[in-house]
C-alpha cells in the first residue's frame, strides 16, 4: 500500500556499511520502521542521512506491507526545516534527548494524530524561540497526556504526589514524593510553553527530571534511562 503522511525521526541506525534503519513516529500510522538502503550515499539525495536526524520532521511517501517487517521510503522530503536546532548545542542536546524518550515511550502502531501534532507543534516551538530552559521539562509531563498516565490535577490541601497511581495525596506513603517535590511537580504540571523559563533554579530543574524519568519508568515497561542524560545535564549547567 502506498501512503502519504507526515513523520518525526525517533532514531536511525547504521546498518552495514551504507543503510540505516529509521524508526518514525507517523502522523496516520503510528510508529513505523523503515529501512534506508545506500543512506550514506549521494546517489540518491532525497534519501541522504541527514534527513533522518532526531526529531526531524518530515513529509513520506512510502510503501507499507504491514507485515511487521521493514518498510520503504518512495519518497522523503522536509515538511519544516529547521532554523536554530541544528546550530543550537543546547537545542540539538535536547532533541537528542527527547528522541531517546520518545522512541522508548511511543510504542503503539495505531495511530494518535493529537500526540503527533502536540510533538509537531513543540517542535516548531523549539526551533523558533530562545527561552527555553524548561522545554524538556513541560514536553515531558505533557506527553503523558497521551501515553495515559498524566498526573491527576492538583488539588489544595494534598502536598505529596504519589508516583504509581500519579495522584495528589493527603499523606506521605513509601512511593511519594517530598512536600518540596511535589510543589514542584505542581508548578511545572501547570506551565506552558510560553511560560516564564525561570520559574525554576537549575538545581531544581535537575530535581524535576529525576522525578519524570522516574515516573515514566514506573509507568512504561521496559523504559530506559537515555544514553544522553548527562550531556544534557553538562548543557544546562
């Protein structure tokens, strides 16, 4: 079946000496792997490694046999070029980052056109902003919105956040959070990408990864902790 759909690189590997296997995050089919044969080569330009950096945004033609096998490009091309991220060292980090997260959190065939176009929208976002210090942060609490398990709103009166049910409680058990880290889970639950950027300190900000990782370990089987936390974590030191 030939399709067309927009797609997110979540990660490419070298295969032999010339080929990568792409994995991407499709608007209408959900997660897909492709194989890229000759990717390395100039020959075929629309097929070059370079469209397939991390978190790349792109518009596919494709032939799909949905036999759980890998897939084909027919046709590749850019749906946004990136202006800043591939210049920006803290900006590139943070993709690399996040295309770690994603590619072991967004595990689903069938498709979630709101997650792709949340994942879009924030991407162009990064690209075209400065102030973005907590972008990490709110990309990674918002996304449980769509994996399911997004932390239950806060309500007043309930200082301490329990990680395996994601509610706010009452009472301090054995899997919740400190009053202090729960304040700042709060916060940040109620941030957006607009927000003030320095709400937080660094140290903080190195506090609030730790829980989301964590949190989205207790959630997703399976769940890995990134190859690239501490270039990130050297980044925004």
């Amino acid at each position: 079946m030939l399709i067309k759909t927009k797609a997110i690189v979540l990660s490419a590997i070298k295969y032999q000496e010339k080929s990568l296997i792409v994995k991407c995050y499709t608007h209408y089919h959900g997660v897909k792997s492709y194989f890229v044969p000759a990717a390395f080569s100039t020959k075929k330009s629309s097929q070059r490694v370079a469209y397939f950096q991390p978190l790349t945004l792109l518009e596919i033609e494709a032939t799909h046999k949905n036999k759980g096998t890998l897939e084909h490009f027919k046709e590749v091309k850019l749906a946004h070029p990136y202006q800043t991220i591939p210049l920006d060292i803290i900006k590139s980090t943070i993709v690399i980052f996040l295309s770690e997260i994603l590619h072991h959190s967004i595990l689903e065939e069938e498709k979630n056109e709101a997650l792709f176009e949340f994942l879009e929208t924030a991407l162009l976002w990064l690209d075209t902003h400065d102030n973005i210090a907590n972008f990490h942060l709110i990309l990674l609490v918002q996304t449980t919105k769509f994996l399911g398990f997004f932390p239950q709103q806060p309500v007043e009166n309930q200082p301490f956040f329990e990680m395996i049910e994601g509610v706010f409680t009452s009472f301090h058990g054995v899997s919740c959070l400190t009053e202090h880290e729960t304040l700042l889970l709060k916060k940040l639950i109620q941030l957006k990408l607009d927000s003030e950027q320095k709400l937080f300190t660094g140290i903080e900000r190195q506090l609030l990864l730790k829980i989301l990782l964590d949190y989205y370990a207790i959630h997703l089987d399976g769940f890995k902790k990134p190859k690239s936390l501490e270039v990130l974590k050297e980044v925004f030191s």
